[in-house]
C-alpha cells in the first residue's frame, strides 16, 4: 500500500490539481518523509529514527536560528516565546524630507472620517501595524508580529513584539489590549480592513474579548485617499510616503514577501530574513507618525482643511 | 420534420380544437382519455395512482400562541400528519429527515421548531439550500408568516449576492440565516469568530433538497458539515439537524452519512393527492426500414399544445437549454402570435437575473401562464404553484428526476397527468420496451463517499485553517493523523506542542469547489476580434478530447477553432471560423488491473471488482465533413496523458469459452464492444450515475492494448501509442473484458455498489440487446455500428449478444451456443 503522501500526490497529479512544490525541499532532510516511490521503499525500520533526527535537526537550527535573531535585532524575551524589540527616535527627527519634532503642538488634529478631525493629545495616540502569516485574511491568518509606536515625552517609542511560538499569542494580545486601552486613538493605515479585523478573530479564537470596542481609530488610508492624493497612482503606504514624506525605502522587504520568510524562520529556523521584516514594520510605524506630523505641519494645512471644507 | 408523424398533426389540432375554449374545463382525464383513444400504438404504459386523502394531526401542545396565530392567519389550522411526526422528532431532539413529494408542506416541517425556538429566545437556525434562488424563496415564505402574526423573526439571506454593509446586520441580527453549502464553505466557516454570536446560539441546522448532494457535490457537502459541527462545538453548540429529500431509495442513510450521526426519518406524507395518470409515450416509427421514430420534440410539443388547447396548465421539461428554447419557439408559434395579449408560455431556465426570475414564478403560481418550457432548474422546489399535465421531453436520466419533475403536476382535488415522451437514445428506448423498469422500480440510491481521499484532504486543509487541530482529533470519524503529518511535511501545517497550526499564506477554502472534485476548469477564450472574452468553460477531464488545437469547438451550434491550448494555464484559445466539418478526437486506453478487491463466476466467465489505473492518451483527431461524414483529414495532437487510479467492474469470459464461441478474436472483440455499450447504459440506469460518470473500456486489463472502431467501422486492438496490437497471435493469450469505471480520480463510490448491482446489469444489458427489434446493431441497443458487409459471418450485434449469453448464469451448465 502506498503512503498517504504518495497517494495523494498522485490523485492529485490526475485530478488536475496544480500543487506548489512542498516548502523547503531544500533542506535535504524533508525529502526523508516522502520516499520516491512507495512501492520500492519497505515499511523502513530507520524511518523513525531518521524522523527523530530530523525533528532533533530542526528544533537545532531554530535555537541557532533564534539566537542569531536576538543578536540581531536586540529582542528581549519577555513571556514564553514572546520577544520585544523596543527603540526610540528622539524628537526632533528626519523621515524623507520631513522632519518630526519642531512645532509639533502637543495637541494634533486626526482625521477621524470626513469632516471629523478632533484634536486630541499626540501622547495618546497608538499607532499600530501588524505583520502576519499570510495576507488573505480569515481564522487560519496568524499575527506574529504587533508592531506599536507612541509619542513619549521627547521620543517616538516603537515596541514591536514578535511572537516566534503560537503559544506566545496569548503575551502578544495581552500587551495590545492594555495599550489600546491607555491610549485615546488608534492610528494605522488600512488597520480598518486588515489589522483590526484580524486582531478581532485572533481575540474570537482565544475566547478573549476584544478590546478595540468603539475606540476611535484613524486609519490614515482613507484620510490619505481624502486629503492627500494629487495625481497619484495608487494610495498604497509606499506611495504615500514617497509622494507625501518624500521617504523612499532601501533595501525595504516588500509586504508581500513577509509570509514567506516568516515561514522559513518559523520551520527552519532561517533567521535571516527576520531583521528585515522588524524593519519594515518600524518604517511602516515612523511612517504613520510622520504622516500625522505632515497633516498637522504648516505646509499641509491648505489640502487637509481644503479637503474637509 | 414537424409533420413527421404522418397524420399526427391534424389529430392532435382535431384534439385541441374541438374543446379548447370551451367554458367547461375540461380536465386531465378527458385529454388522457383521448389520447388513449386516439394513440394507443403510441402509448406504450399507463399508470395510475389512485388519490390520497389528507391525514391531518392538530397543532402541538407546546405552539407558542403567536406562530399559531400566523399559522390560522394563513389559512392554517390543522397540520399535516407528517409536519407533526416531524415535530415530535425534532421535540424528542434527534435529527430528523422528511421524505416527502413535491408540494406537501415540507417547509413547515423545519419552519415550525426553529420559529418556535426564535420567539423563545433559544436560539437561531442556519438553512442550507443548493441555489440561491431556493434561498430567496424560502425567505420570502418566512417573512410572509412572519407578517400575518407579527412575529418579528428576522430571516435573511447571506449568499455572494449580499452587499458587503449589510453582512454584518446579517451575522449580528440574523435569527434564521439562509445560505448554501458553498457559501457556508467560503464564506461562513472561514471566518466563523466574526460569526461567535451567531455560532454560539445555533440550534438548528436546516438542509433541504438533501437529494442534491450526492456524488462529488454531496461528498464535498459531508465535509462541510464535519467542518460546521466542529465550528459549531467550538463556540459551544451542538445544532440539531432537520433534513428534507425528495423520494429517493434511501434517504435516511444519505443524511446519516451526510451528518455522521444517526437520523430518524419522517416518509409518510399526509397531504393530500389528487389522482395521477402517467403514459410513456414512444414516438411513430416514419421509417421502418431504418428504425426511424418520429422526435420526441415534435410530440412534445403536440402534446403539450393539445394540453393548452384544453385550457389545461401545463410544464414540459426538456434535457438541454436549447431543446428548451425550441420547444418554446414552436409553443410561441401557436399561443404568442398575437403581440397584444399577454404571453402564454414562457420558457425557464438557470441564468436569469433575480428579477427576471422572481416575475416568472410569480406570474406561474398567479396562474398567468398557460404553459412552462424548463430545464431541470424546475425541478426543484421553486414554487410556480401545482399544475396539470406534465410533458417530459425525453427520459431525465434517473428515475428519482423522473418522479421529481412528474410531481410538478399534481391537483388536490383534479387528476394529474405526465407524459414520458421517449426520445431514440438507448434509455429512452429500453423504457419504452419496458416501461416497468420506470414505473414498478423504486428510485435511485444516492451515494457519497465523504471520506474520498482527495476531498477529505481538501476539508482537513479548510478545517485545519479554521482552527488548529490538536493532536489525536478526529475528522468526522476519521483519524487524520498521518494526513496531519503530509501536510506539516508541505509546509502547510506547523507542528507546536499537541497542535497543529496553519502556516500557509492562503485561503484553502478559495482552492475547493464543492461541485467538481478538482480545480482546473479551462477556459475558452475567443480571440477573433483581438479582444479576450471568456466564452465558456470546460471541465479538466473533457478538456483533452475536446479543446485539442485544431479542434472545431461547438458553442450553440456555432463553430470555433482552437488555435492554441495553454495546458498549464488551462486556457484554450478559439478564433471564430466558418467549417463544413467538424473533429472527433482519435483516443487510446490503457487500463491495467492493480488489485481485484472481489470476484464471482459469471456465466463462462467472471466479474471483478477492483483497483485499476487508466491512461488515457488523445493521439490525433479525424476531420469529419457534415451531413456526409466523409472523413476529410487527420490532425496530430500532443498533449499530456490523462491518467487515473479509479475503481472498476469488469467482466471477462474464459480463452476456452471464446476460443469456441467465436470464429475469429476479431468477431469476439466487435461483441465486446457491442456488449460493453450495452451494459454500461445499464449500469448508468441502475446506479445513480450519470453515462459520463462511468467510463468504459474493452481490453486485456493489462494494459497492452484496447479495443476501439477505426473510421470504417472496423474493430481493432491498439496499444496506447496507436500501434495495432496483434491479438491473433495464438502463442498470446486472448483474455478481452469489459471495464466500466469510475471516472473520477480515487472513484467516487460508484464501483462496489455496481458490483453489487452485477447481475442485474448484465440481465437486463442482455435482454436489451436480444429484444432490440433492429436487424444488426444500432445506438439503442449496441451503440452506432456501420451496416455489416456482405459477406459477413456475423453481425456485431450478433456477436454482442454472444458475449452477454456466454456471461449469462444459464450459461455456466451448457457449452455456448455458435451463433451465426
């Protein structure tokens, strides 16, 4: 009798499934699992053992993996499996040709939705950007990375907490819900339609309650879309912050591409990717402050007030 | 060829006029009465069956007061006794499915608890319709009761026709939620923690049509409901499940393995039935020579004129979309040729707008139309109110569908009468020599098999991406262990501790489509004008034989050429052309016997049952001219093999037997084919399946070669490249069988129970082929043969009854019999 694996393989060559090639056939030792040909492989005696070393492998070069990712980036382990990676720009500082800092009331105006923009303390503001294991949505989609930033006294604080275990999950949500019910807004960009929503379902399947209720919650998306866009080609962040910040990024690691790696670093323990994606997810935070500075700066006032008129 | 009957037209105008308008309404049974009198050499059955009278039961003790209200509101103040068995049931909390004919009052069945459930707060319902349009309906219904008692019960639909902001008022607000099973797969159970308050408080789980999911569609459906329950136990439910079929062998066992879970059954209709009548009608013989019978067409519609003509509303249902608009033209052509009155007939059909469709049924049940051309899309549930006289143009293929469309006819009080109009396909023919096969057999068994291992491995995926699987869990009954492990090892699943998560970046649910078991669908693009416009679709396994380049592809009876056929990207591209001919992919098998599960003597021979793995390969096609069927050139195609491991039934007979029965392994192998058409029509008719779902094969079963007809008719044994095959060698073997298999990769389930069904097959495979009045072979009877040459010993069909006598029990005691 064939093995599952063989079996399903094969119905699914005939039945016209186009599979991607299983990840990670690379590391040598998967191809283990899956014998050639099931009826030239007898039930082997070694198989277990050679599972066992696999298993020994794997659980190796994600300790390796994990050290080089602490050395990295700084992380600091602050629940099982739950790392924090925290750093300050000190007010005032550049981010693209705009600078954050100098003039900024302590008091700004958030554009809520059309035609509301209260103004409210810039140390109460949360704002907010997740990375996740995949970006289509739904239960199966899971939140690895909480990205936060605040204004605190003279610095923007960016905390990011990287959960590299599911159990860590638990830490992660933990830490959102108090800092979501310290502050007074959440800002993000398409936090209403992605982070959020995802936030919610990863509270639903732990049974937790979500603590976002009817705070309020400036998703720069929709204002960008309102207030800023001149000829643009899309309202994406990237372009925002080029066209708006006059920010581009180096060496940035696409959104696109986050699933992926965090995958290599989740079953390989393949940490190199992991800096980057802390990276990206610090921009995105720099970004979203800088763009609440920029609607709030002299220069910006005509099209933000224009706008909302 | 309207007049082909010779005479018919006058009789049936004579029928029609000499009543039709008249102010007496004149019924069912008078035009019965005359087409018996005027056709009896048509008329090939009738049956009766006699009224029923209503069993009614009173409300139940526990009806909240308001939904009783509503109930007499609505004329309602008795039920029927099936409505309060069912009630009795879901009280006792079992699941519970009601088998009952159209038009009894089913919906009350489900409506009754789960609105008695909402108005006391204990909780909501889910129900699941195969369509969306049965969905609309079914609100619609609800919110009729919920007007006439004020009950203020909100029912909503929530399929991919819901605007986005109103989807959250319908997961919030919802009291019963009325979807469909692939709504319910993509949509619901993907993201059921948006759905928590509405998981949470689910009682009652509500699927009708249950009869519809069977095969791919209903295994798919089983899983779905593993998934649901598993959803459901996660926020703390466990619904109970209320399930209506139409009549179909066994009802109870489809729910059981639909839910896993055992399931009373409610079957005794007490409503009320008026009288039916049912003819099967065969069409006049215009050339006796050539066996040629009139079209059923032609009948149908006369038949159906002559129903109107009495003032009688009636529906004929036709096998295809464009029998549909025919029949509708011709119609048209007699009651609509009078631009100011209103239309008389309509036409109806899957595809409309929602619009369209909603005036049509409503112009039905308010009686405005005389007369309704369908498809099967009226087959099921929708409400156009009871009418008279049914017409079925042509047998729809199993008899659970025959019983379901007759029901469309059916009066309380007046008698029903249904007219099976048999057109020349071999079924219809076979039901026209031996119309108890219709009448006296009980209808189909509708099998799953939920635990197919592609299907079940596309649900675990949707499952696993619902919620983490913990380690031991089952799936339905099933372990899932090592299927757990196979997809930690495609980095789909990550092993933590005793749980298995998701990692993917996807959405597996987007992957599955419940009614086809693979993805891959190819579509056909037109490129005539530089643009790209999608003009159909084609199934992966048709797709070889039919979407090959240089194939003419028909569209509606337009040609299309394809120009190229991007297999990996499922795309075929067609360029409009103008074409006397037409293409028939040349096809080469090759079935090799894996593992004979089960076998058993028959006649000088056996039948097996087992494993077997199929090549397919399309080598080339012939070009064929219209109207001549000269054969006009030949193509090369190159495209993959289609290859599968399935389930089959074979049937062999013995070197010795053939060695003494035949003159030549030739002569043998034109009966195998004969008897291989012949015995898979009847295995299609005595399962559930449908012809395409079991494919069929004549060879050695070890794959060296199959037998196929070359463009003269002539019979000969290739192997899979093309190159003959020399069977007569007599140093070789010579051991040809009969392979019909399930034609789905991994099978179906089609296979054990028509192993079980073997005998029965081959029965009624030989008496087919023996009562064939026909002199040497035709398609309703050993499929399209050529006329034999002079000359020849015997005639295909007389080999092919060799075969099926040779296999026959009779056969074992006695040395066969040397036809000629």
């Amino acid at each position: 009798m064939a093995s599952l694996g063989e079996r399903l393989a094969r119905l699914a060559r005939q039945a016209g499934v186009r599979t991607a090639p299983p990840v990670g056939l690379e590391d040598a030792e998967v191809g283990v699992a899956m014998p050639e040909s099931a009826s030239d492989v007898p039930a082997s005696p070694t198989l277990a053992e050679r599972l066992d070393r696999m298993t020994r492998a794997r659980e190796s070069s994600r300790r390796k993996g994990l050290a080089e990712m602490v050395e990295a980036t700084g992380a600091v382990l602050v629940a099982d499996g739950l790392y924090v990676v925290e750093s300050r720009e000190p007010l005032p500082f550049r981010h693209g040709r705009v600078t954050i800092g100098p003039g900024l009331a302590s008091r700004v105006s958030v554009p809520l939705r059309r035609g509301v923009s209260p103004l409210l303390s810039l140390d109460s503001l949360l704002f907010l950007d997740t990375e996740t294991s995949g970006l289509a949505g739904g239960t199966g989609t899971f939140v690895f990375l909480l990205g936060l930033a605040r204004y605190e006294g003279a610095a923007l604080v960016v905390r990011q907490y990287f959960a590299t275990q599911f159990a860590a999950e638990q830490g992660l949500l933990d830490a959102l819900q108090s800092a979501v019910s310290a502050c007074d807004c959440m800002v993000s960009f398409n936090g209403k339609s992605f982070d959020v929503p995802l936030l919610k379902t990863r509270y639903g399947l732990r049974g937790l309650a979500e603590p976002f209720g009817d705070k309020p919650h400036c998703d720069l998306l929709h204002a960008a879309r309102r207030l800023l866009v001149d000829g643009w080609p899309d309202c994406r962040l990237r372009t925002t912050e080029s066209r708006a910040l006059g920010f581009d990024r180096v060496d940035d690691l696409p959104g696109s591409e986050v699933p992926a790696a965090w995958q290599r670093w989740l079953t390989h323990g393949d940490a190199r990717a992991v800096p980057r994606i802390l990276l990206h997810n610090r921009e995105d935070l720099v970004s979203l402050a800088a763009i609440v500075g920029l609607l709030n700066s002299c220069e910006a006032r005509a099209p933000l007030f224009g706008g909302m008129a | 060829m309207e007049h082909s009957g010779g005479g018919g037209a006058d009789l049936f105008s004579d029928l029609g006029d000499a009543e039709g308008f008249s102010l007496r309404p004149s019924d069912a049974d008078a035009l019965a009465d005359a087409f018996l009198r005027r056709y009896a050499d048509r008329i090939v059955a009738e049956r009766i069956t006699p009224a029923r009278p209503a069993r009614h039961a009173e409300f139940p003790a526990g009806l909240d007061p308001c939904l009783a209200g509503a109930l007499r509101e609505r004329g309602i103040s008795r039920l029927y006794s099936h409505q309060a068995e069912c009630w009795d049931h879901v009280a006792a909390g079992r699941h519970v499915v009601v088998v009952t004919p159209t038009a009894s009052g089913k919906t009350l069945c489900y409506n009754l608890p789960v609105i008695q459930s909402v108005l006391a707060g204990q909780g909501k319902a889910l129900y699941l319709f195969p369509t969306k349009a049965l969905a609309q309906d079914q609100v619609a219904e609800i919110l009729e009761l919920n007007a006439a008692g004020q009950l203020g019960i909100r029912a909503m639909t929530f399929d991919g026709d819901t605007p986005g902001d109103a989807r959250r008022a319908v997961r919030t607000h919802g009291d019963i939620v009325v979807s469909n099973p692939d709504m319910l797969h993509q949509g619901i159970l993907p993201h059921h923690t948006k759905w928590a308050q509405f998981f949470e408080s689910l009682r009652y789980v509500v699927v009708d049509e249950l009869h519809t999911y069977r095969g791919v569609f209903g295994s798919h459906v089983a899983n779905v409901m593993r998934r649901l329950k598993r959803i459901a136990a996660f926020h703390g439910s466990h619904p109970q499940f209320i399930l209506c079929s139409a009549t179909i062998a066994n009802p109870r066992e489809l729910a059981e393995r639909i839910l896993g879970e055992t399931v009373a059954e409610v079957s005794e209709s007490g409503a009320p039935q008026g009288r039916r009548r049912l003819l099967v009608w065969n069409p006049p013989v215009v050339n006796a020579d050539l066996g040629l019978r009139a079209s059923a067409r032609s009948q149908s519609t006369r038949i159906a004129r002559a129903s109107v003509k009495r003032g009688l509303e009636t529906i004929v249902f036709a096998n295809s979309r464009l029998e549909v608009e025919v029949i509708t033209k011709y119609l048209k052509d007699t009651f609509d040729n009078d631009p100011r009155k209103p239309a008389r007939v309509a036409s109806y059909r899957g595809g409309y707008l929602p619009t369209e469709r909603r005036d049509k049924e409503r112009k039905l049940r308010a009686g405005r139309i005389d007369c309704v051309v369908s498809t099967s899309a009226l087959e099921l549930g929708v409400d156009i109110g009871t009418l008279d006289v049914c017409v079925l143009n042509g047998y729809p293929g199993t008899i659970a569908a025959t019983q379901q469309r007759i029901g469309r006819a059916g009066r309380r009080q007046r008698t029903a009468l249904g007219v099976l109009v048999c057109t020349s396909d071999l079924l219809d023919q076979y039901l026209a020599r031996h119309p108890e096969a219709l009448l006296d057999a009980s209808p189909e068994h509708a099998r799953i098999d939920p635990d197919q291992l592609l299907i079940l491995m596309d649900h675990i995926r949707c499952a696993a991406f619902e919620l983490p699987f913990e380690e031991g869990e089952t799936f339905g009954s099933v372990p899932i262990g090592e299927a757990l492990e196979y997809l930690g090892g495609q980095g789909v699943l990550h092993r933590e501790g005793p749980r298995w998560h998701w990692i993917a970046d996807s959405y597996p649910a987007n992957a599955v489509g419940l009614r086809s078991i693979a993805e891959g669908n190819f579509l056909v693009v037109d490129i005539t004008d530089g643009a790209k416009n999608i003009i159909a679709e084609v199934d992966y396994s048709a797709a070889a034989v039919t979407l090959y380049e240089g194939a003419i592809h028909l569209i509606q009876a337009s040609p299309w050429q394809v120009e190229k056929l991007d297999w990996v990207g499922r795309k075929a591209y067609v360029r409009k052309v103008t074409a006397d001919y037409y293409t028939d992919a040349i096809d080469y098998t090759k079935l090799k016997v894996l593992d004979e599960f089960e076998t058993s003597g028959s006649g000088q021979g056996h039948c097996g049952q087992g494993e077997v793995h199929v090549v397919r390969r399309v080598a080339g096609y012939k070009k064929i001219r219209y109207y001549t069927h000269e054969n006009v050139g030949y193509g090369n195609v190159n495209l993959p093999d289609l290859e599968m491991h399935t389930t089959a039934v074979w049937w062999t007979l013995t070197p010795e037997a053939i060695a003494t029965a035949f003159t030549s392994r030739f002569e043998a192998l034109d009966g195998f084919l004969g008897a291989a058409y012949a015995l898979h029509h009847m295995a299609a008719l005595l399962s559930l399946a449908e012809l395409r779902d079991i494919g069929r094969s004549v060879g050695d079963g070890e794959a060296q070669w199959s037998a196929t007809l070359d463009a003269n008719g002539r019979v000969s044994a290739r192997t899979l490249d093309g190159r003959p095959f020399e069977v007569d060698g007599a140093h070789q073997p010579f051991r040809p069988a009969v392979h019909l298999y399930d034609n789905y990769p991994g099978g179906i389930g089609i296979s054990a129970p028509l192993y079980e069904l073997r005998d029965q097959v081959h029965a009624r495979a030989h008496e087919l082929v023996s009562h064939c009045p026909c002199p040497s072979g035709c398609p309703a009877c050993i499929g399209p043969v050529l006329p034999p040459e002079p000359g020849v010993q015997r005639t295909a069909k007389a080999a092919a009854l060799a075969v099926l006598a040779l296999l026959g029990a009779d056969a074992q005691s006695q040395s066969a019999p040397r036809v000629h």
